[in-house]
C-alpha cells in the first residue's frame, strides 16, 4: 500500500479510536459495546491481512485504535519536524 493510503487509513481509524475513548470516558461505551466490539474485530481482520504484504500499515492501524492518543502525537510531531 502506498504511502498516502496508509496515511489516510490510519487517520481515519484514529478518528474512530479517538470516538471509542471519548464513549469510556464519558460513561457511554456500555451502550456501544456490542458495536465498538465489532468495530475491533474488523480492524484486527484488516490489519491481520495488511500485514501480510505490508507490515507499516498493519502496525499504524493498530497503533491508530488501540492508541489514537499517541498516533495522533507522532503524526503531529512529525509534522511539526523542519
């Protein structure tokens, strides 16, 4: 996957795992669990497979849900690099 994609996916998972952590934190993640567990599964499915041609993209999925926190640190701090 180029790099671009890999960018974008991993944007857009952050997005979702920065949701899952505002729900825990505001009490509501009860009410999504069965969702939020799915949510999990499929991403886990998807980066099982990125990981077989393209080992970067598998760990920025991961990273993106598991810590949207810090993916989104790294990827400012990067940006932010002169």
């Amino acid at each position: 996957m180029d790099d671009t994609t890999t960018k974008a996916l991993a944007e857009f998972v952050e997005k979702a795992g920065l949701l899952r952590r505002e729900l825990e934190h505001a009490g509501d993640a009860a009410k999504y669990e069965a969702r939020l567990s799915r949510m999990a599964q499929k991403l886990e499915r998807l980066a099982t497979h990125l990981a077989t041609t393209d080992q970067a993209a598998a760990d920025a999925v991961r990273t993106a849900w598991e810590r949207p926190a810090r993916s989104l640190a790294f990827r400012n701090a990067t940006h932010r690099k002169p």
